[in-house]
C-alpha cells in the first residue's frame, strides 16, 4: 500500500563562482524546501506479455553474502519474491557439539562477523549461566564497552554499503574510517580485528591494555561529528529520500507476526529492545533511550540505525566513568586456567590446568538460553548439557535468518531497482544465516 509523508529535502548541485571557486547552488522543487515524496504505485500500467524469472545472486555485490532471490517480475515490477539461501552452510552447531565450551567460540566469530566481540559475549553469556557463574564487574564493564564498539561497527558497515548499493560514495569512506578505529582497539585489546575470540567462560581472553581507555575516549568525543556529517549528506539529501521512503513497509502488527527484531521491529513502531525488556550486564542501569521509528520503511530503519549509534556512544562514556578496578576472571579453577607461574610451580594448579586443557570444564547436567540484542537484533543461544565437557545440543538463533524470512512480502509489488535497497535495509549477515 503506497505511504504519503512529507520530508524536508535539500536540493544543490556544484557550480563556479567567478573566482573559479567551488560552491553549492540550492535548487527549488515544488515550489519550496519541502516535497510530497510518494511511494511508486504497487503495480504497473497493464501490459501484455508473460511474467519473466530474474536472479539476483548468489553471486551478486548487493546480496551482502550467497543469497539467491529469484524474482518474478512484471515489466519491472516483483510479483513475486522466493529467498534461496544454503549456499554457505557451516555446520557450527552441529560442530559446536564436538567441541568444548571454550573451542566453540571462534566459532561465534564466523557467525555474524561483523559482529564477532558481540558473539563472543553472548555465547559466554550463555553459558555461563549453565555453569552457573556470576561473573565480575569489571567484566561486566569490559564487555559492555565490547557490545557497543561491535554495534557501532556493525552500523557502520551497513551504512557504508547501503549508500553504495543505492548510489552513494563518500557516506562510505566516512563510515568504513572510524570503522578502522574501532578495528585498531580491538587489535590493541585482543590482538585481532576481525575474528576476536575475545571472551572465555568466566571471563575474557585478556583484559585491556594501559591507556587504552584513553583511545576510546578519544573516539567517543570524534565520532559524533562524523555521524553529522552523514546525516547531514543523506537524511534531507532528495536522492537519498526519494530512494527509501515508502520502501518495504512493514506494519507494527506485521513485523511481530515475522517475528522481526532489532531495527527492523523498532523501525515498525515496535519499542522492543532485549537490553530494557530482558536487561543483562547491568544494562537496565546505564541512561539511554531505545530509538523507535514511525513508518516502517527502508527510510526508517536508516534513522533509527544512525539513532543507535549515537545511543551507543552515550554507553560508552558512561562505562568509562564506572569501569571498575579488580579481576577480569572469575577465581574458579574449574573454568579458569590458573596463572603460568603457578601452573608451573604447583601441583594443584598444575592439575587445573592439565584438566581444563585436556578435558575441559563440565557443567551441570540443565539447559540454557540467554538472548541479547546484537546490532541485527535478537540473538540467542541455547544450550543443553549432560554434564559432559561439550554440550549434547547447542542451537542459534539467529536475527538475520528470522528478518530474512519478510524479503518476500516487503518487495512485493515494487521495481527491480527497489529490491536492492530494501535487501540492505534488512542488513544480513549470511555466516548466521547458513549458519
């Protein structure tokens, strides 16, 4: 059904003064700043002629990974859209289950891998609380910080490459430099980038080196005038309006029925958010506000991205302010691999370690799951335990596989050019899809 808003656009285009000079013409549309941009009608003139099969994939730059849309089209407008995915299939939960707890989580990495650090929290989270370990607050802290530099990442690459699917360069040099920030702090903190494997049941990998606290500061304080300057290019530029809006609309009431989260839901007018509704981390005591959108639409989903970018940075200074001093680790040999100069120089805690490398840590015989909100939204892990070093069953749930599945209702009836948009509006990782 097509949607009717009113958006303030600036037109220009560059011209030279008599100096020779650069500058910005502004350009009058409609009679002022202000346009009624409409949705293109849900279906072309009547032509004769039969209906046509397109691909778009697997391999193709705009599907962000080996995903297949076959398209029956109309002229040029989707009859019909039937997702073909399974091109990468990993088998991580089926490998997970002859893995211990610990190996697993390279694993996570591979998931969604722009969101690599994220996982890895959610896995410990999750099973941790098999374990039945409470971890300490400086970890708390730590992996705070690690959610939302992975969420800010995580935006980043979408904003990036959705300006350039649609049409848009510079957006993604800005997006993908402080990306690169935030990749440099990781490598200071874990010494990778892209494949952290940062944390460990009960803990973390390593805890964060001298001053680097100061380098976060550093980007909190920055970052914030690259997200203007973005938005200052594409949330009133016409092209950018006139390329989104309209685009892909999902009801309130349709994206719970797919049973969508993260942007996707809260673009919908869904206030959903797993760190306010199922709080973990101490999230429920950080100040900060879950950005919802209005309409529904490809336009939508931008705003309430570049919104959560800026919530982040708010998260971010205030665990630099309670970041705690203490240990990183909990103090329990059972999951815990005793420090180097005792494992060498004592016999119990030789016997620790030679137990947790060898044969790992065993939970209790139980069942887990513990979800948070990854930048794609809901992410879940589960877990089942027979008391043995590696879990009986360990299952994802993954966000992009679940959003994925409204691809076909969302660019039904509109143009092939529309397709392309709305697949990135989704923003999917297909390593957790064909996972």
């Amino acid at each position: 059904m097509a949607t009717k808003r009113t958006i303030e656009v600036e037109l220009s285009t560059t011209g030279l003064t008599k100096d020779g000079k650069a500058q910005r013409i502004p350009l009058v549309m409609g009679g002022g700043a202000a346009v009624a941009l409409e949705a293109p009608p849900s279906m072309e003139p009547e032509l004769e002629g039969e209906h046509m099969l397109i691909n778009i994939g697997p391999q193709h730059p705009a599907t962000h990974g080996v995903l297949r849309l076959v398209l029956e089209m109309e002229g040029e407008t989707v009859v019909r859209c039937i997702p073909h995915v399974g091109y990468l299939h990993c088998g991580f939960e089926k490998i997970g289950e002859y893995r211990q707890y610990n190996q697993i989580i390279p694993w996570t990495d591979r998931e969604d891998y722009l969101n690599s650090i994220g996982n890895n929290v959610a896995f410990a989270l999750g099973a941790e609380r098999l374990f039945n370990i409470e971890i300490t607050e400086r970890c708390k802290v730590l992996r705070v910080m690690a959610m939302e530099l992975s969420r800010i990442a995580s935006h980043l690459v979408w904003m990036g490459t959705t300006c350039i699917d649609i049409g848009a360069y510079t957006p993604f040099l800005w997006s993908f430099q402080y990306r690169e920030k935030i990749y440099e702090m990781l490598e200071k903190w874990v010494g990778a980038r892209l494949t952290t494997t940062a944390t460990r049941v009960g803990g973390m990998a390593a805890d964060i080196p001298e001053g680097w606290t100061d380098k976060l500061q550093s980007f909190v304080q920055d970052f914030p005038r690259t997200l203007d300057e973005c938005e200052r290019m594409l949330t009133k530029n016409a092209i950018w309006v006139g390329r989104t809006v309209g685009l892909g609309v999902m009801s309130p009431e349709e994206a719970l029925n797919y049973g969508l989260s993260g942007p996707m839901i809260r673009a919908s007018g869904v206030d959903y958010d797993v760190r306010k509704d199922f709080p973990y981390l101490d999230y429920e005591t950080y100040d900060w506000t879950v950005p919802v959108g209005t309409s529904g639409d490809v336009y939508d989903r931008f705003l309430v991205r570049m919104a959560e970018m800026r919530e982040s940075v708010k998260i971010l200074a205030q665990t630099l302010k309670r970041l705690p001093d203490g240990p990183v680790n909990v103090d329990d040999p059972r999951v815990i691999l005793p420090p180097k100069k005792k494992a060498t120089s004592e016999m119990e805690s030789m016997i620790h370690h030679f137990k947790n490398v060898m044969e790992g840590p065993r939970p209790p015989i139980g069942e887990s799951y513990v979800a948070v909100e990854s930048p794609k939204g809901e992410k879940g892990y589960y877990f089942v335990s027979d008391g043995s070093s590696k879990p009986v069953r360990w299952r994802i749930r993954p966000p992009s596989y679940v959003n994925l599945s409204a691809i076909p209702k969302m660019v039904e009836g509109h143009l092939l050019s529309d397709v392309i948009a709305i697949n990135a509006s989704i923003d999917i990782v297909m390593g957790e899809i064909d996972r």
